[in-house]
C-alpha cells in the first residue's frame, strides 16, 4: 500500500481525415492544414522533447531497447488558451486535453476539443477547389484495417508497483469496454466477421503489456513517461479505448478508471482476477452486443464482463463512501451503477448515455425502414456520420439536440472551456501564458515552458507538479506582470 494520489486526468484524441472529392489525398498535409487554420486563441510555437522519452518502458528497460519511439515532428503543432495542445500527429490531428482535476472536468475539456476541431475545419474552406470537402470524424476506424487512438492518462504514485497496475487493470480495461465502446460495423485484422461489434478498437490489439501503441498494441501500455517529477509520479498510458461522443459515457470510462487506480494505490482492492487469454477474451466481448458472452479464467471457471464489471463497481462504490475524493465521484458512481443495471436488464435502454447502443439503435430503425442489409453501404455511412464533428452534421449531434442522448454540459460551457483553462492544475498556468505572453513564448511541453525574453540564453520555467501553477497560486503574480521577464522575476523572489 503506497496511499492514494490525486489522480490528475487527460485525454488524447486523434481524428479521422478525409478529403472528399480527392481520394488521392495526402494525410498528413490534410492534417497540417486542419491544424494551422485553427484561428482560436493559441500559440504557434515549437512542441519541445528535451524532458520527453517515450521509450523508457515501466517494467525497467531503458530507451535503448530497439524500440524506436513515434514522437511526431512537432513542426505544426499549436498550444491553446484552455491549455490543451493541437498538432499532427502521424497522419492525424490531435487534440491533447489540459490536465484536469477530477473526471467531469477532464469531459467537457474533451468535448472542448470537438469544438476547436470542427472550428478549424470551418477555417480551413477556402484552401480546398470545387468539389472538395474536407471531412473529421471522432473515430477509431476507417475501415480498411487502420486504427488510430483515443488514449486516456492517469497520475500514478512511482511506489506503486507496475505489476500490481497489469495484473489488476487487464481484468478490468478488458471489461470495461461494456461501456466504453463506441459501437462497430463488422471486424478488421482478421478478427472472425460480425456484423455490430462493440468498440472499434478492440480487433487491434494483440499483446497483454506493451511499449508500442501502433502496432501490436498491448492492453497495458508500459510507456513511463510521467510529465511531471519522475522520482514521484508514474502516469498511466490508457490506450485500449475508443473515442467517445456521449459525456456520460466519458464520465463513467474516465471516472471509474480513476478510481480502480486510486484504490489500487490505496490498497483496497480485491485480490486480482487473472483472465487466461485476456487478448482473445478482449475481441470476443466485443464481438457480442448481447453480452452474454462468458470468458475463462486462470482457475477455469467462466464469467461474463458484467460480472467482472460489477465486482469491481461494488469495491469502488464502498471506496466511494469513505474515502476523501472530489464530489464528482459520486456522480461516477451513481451513472457507472445505472449502466450496468440496464446493461444488465436490456443493453439497448442504455442508447440515451453510451455510443455504441445509441449508434445500433439507429442502425436498427434504418435496417427495418428501408430493409437494409448489414453489409449495405448506407449503414456504413450512417455509422461514420455519428461521428462526424461538424454540428450540422454529425448524428451524434443531431440525436442530442433532439433529447435522445443525455448531457452533462451545456453547448455555452463547453464553448467557455474552448478559450478558458481548468484553474485546478498547471493547465491553468500554461493556458494564461499563451493568452498574455504569445509573442514570447517559444517552445513548450507538458512540464515546461521556454521563453524569449530577449537575452542571449531562453528562459525555461519548469512546471514538474501537475497541481501547481493554479489560479489560486498564480492569478495574482500573472496579473502583476506585463511581460514574461516579469513573470519569471516574480517567480524567482
């Protein structure tokens, strides 16, 4: 037992690109457009790796260990007032949340970034000839045997021991997917066929613990890159788990992941439950919408996810009434209970808060309307078009203005966390600094920022603790200084 840190929460998300009218598009210049005509409060500055290895594994290998890291190039890349980070990443664009507080926070700065997305979109119209539209959807799949992320990130203590993490978090990421999927038309990576699978990532990974995260992905990522003071945190590297469009749904992934990590730092779990093919056990789930699906375990009995679900809910839910946590989690608990009954009873009275019902519902109606087949080429465009992040489009949109998804945010607030940073953590720091000192500002990464202040050498403010650099901290010295040699004046006295 090492006591519980405040677990500090980011999500990672790559967007689907495509160019209509031009099937010979380049990606990854698709993507630097998309990211350049974001015309938001932001900084165009360099992303900097000086503090960043992505190659030091968890398990105690260092970088050298063959394994070639996949950083992006950081030559479009742009730092947002809300303190979030847009950039290409590969042959996507990324949107990195700011670091949040607690679980419903780190939601509607997720949402946030469907925002700034689909406003760069919006600017980018006139780069494009007649007859070309350019296309972003808040996916995992394109349907042709390419995946791309949506990963979560958890503030970990460094005394925790990283076996504890796999051998209790595999049980559970494997059975989570009930209510993290976003819902699939058929299988891909030679995975058996299907016609509606769960998640849409879940054909794609092939190992139980991993350093690589495009290709043979693992269940648990070992990447141990803390971003923050390496002698006291770890941060966990979710990678397994699909991109989200329904807030309650990103709730309860976030927040019920959250708290197994608290607990597992606390000391209070249950012994773990070992799975004896967690891979294969992993597709089969989502294989089956019903749910009826039963997996083996290491003493050979059988259980389904909804049972492997609710025993961990039931462990969080007595954590929950004693331990000191933010009152968000209570909320947590109180939606993750509510989806598994009805889960449970029927999965499709779950269609108003999860994506992955909510999307078959809809395929549904349209298979009996129009008498359509599952292999039919205009369920697979409905399928895409939930996910589609321009407002005038998108279904998902569409089926929550009309009441039939649940949210937890207004559009004004979510609007609101698009310029304005969370004031908990050092995202606020981060983000006040790109809004009152842009044209200084240099370079940046998670735990620092360079500036120019017009001396032969950069000046670097290192921001090793996630929950330093507040608003309460800061606000005051920010406001008394109009510039950032100021700034790092009055951080020196």
């Amino acid at each position: 037992m090492v006591g519980a840190i405040h677990k500090v929460i980011g999500t990672e998300t790559e967007f689907g690109i495509a160019l209509r009218g031009n099937p010979e598009f380049n990606p990854v210049l698709l993507s630097s457009i998309l990211v350049n005509s974001y015309a938001g409060l932001r900084a165009r500055i360099q992303w900097s790796h000086e503090e960043e290895s992505p190659g030091r594994d968890a398990r105690g290998y260092g970088p050298e260990g063959g394994f070639i890291p996949d950083l992006d190039s950081g030559l479009v890349n742009v730092v947002l007032a809300n303190g979030a980070r847009l950039y290409v990443d590969h042959a996507h664009p990324e949107y990195s949340s700011p670091e949040c507080y607690e679980p419903l926070e780190a939601v509607l700065y997720d949402k946030a970034g469907e925002i700034v997305v689909s406003r760069a979109q919006a600017g980018s119209v006139n780069v494009f000839d007649d007859g070309e539209e350019l296309l972003i959807h808040k996916n995992n799949s394109d349907g042709k045997s390419n995946s791309y992320g949506a990963h979560e990130n958890y503030l970990l203590s460094r005394q925790l021991a990283f076996g504890d993490v796999v051998s209790h978090m595999i049980p559970f990421m494997v059975s989570r997917q009930i209510f993290t999927g976003s819902g699939k038309l058929k299988s891909e990576n030679g995975r058996p066929q299907v016609p509606y699978q769960i998640t849409q990532r879940a054909d794609f990974f092939e190992e139980e613990v991993g350093l690589e995260t495009t290709l043979k992905r693992p269940l648990i990522n070992t990447r141990d890159e803390p971003h923050g003071d390496p002698s006291k945190y770890r941060r966990l590297h979710v990678i397994v788990g699909d991109a989200n469009m329904s807030e309650v749904q990103m709730l309860i992934k976030l927040g019920s992941t959250a708290l197994m990590l608290s607990m597992l730092e606390e000391g209070v779990l249950d012994a773990p439950v070992g799975l004896s093919d967690p891979v294969t056990a992993h597709w089969q789930i989502s294989h089956d919408p019903t749910l009826k699906h039963t997996v083996e375990l290491e003493d050979g009995s059988q259980v389904t996810a909804l049972n492997l679900q609710w025993s961990m809910f039931e462990q969080a839910a007595k954590y929950v009434e004693s331990a000191d946590l933010p009152e968000t989690y209570g909320l947590v608990i109180s939606e993750w209970e509510s989806i598994l009954s009805d889960l449970e009873s029927d999965p499709m009275l779950t269609a108003d808060r999860l994506d992955w019902t909510a999307k078959l519902q809809l395929l549904n109606q349209y298979r009996e309307r129009d008498e359509l087949e599952w292999d039919d080429a205009k369920l697979a465009s409905i399928a895409l078009q939930y996910h589609d992040i321009n407002p005038e489009k998108g279904l998902y949109y569409k089926l929550a203005n009309a009441g039939r998804i649940r949210r937890l945010f207004t559009d004004a607030e979510i609007a609101a966390a698009v310029d304005d940073p969370p004031e908990r953590t050092r995202a606020y720091f981060r983000g006040e600094c790109v809004r009152r000192y842009q044209d200084w500002l240099k370079a940046a990464n998670w735990d620092s920022l360079v500036f120019d202040v017009g001396t032969d050498v950069h000046q670097r403010i290192p921001m090793m603790e996630p929950l330093n650099g507040t608003r309460e901290m800061t606000e005051a010295l920010l406001d008394a200084s109009p510039d950032p040699q100021a700034l790092i004046e009055g951080l020196s006295s």
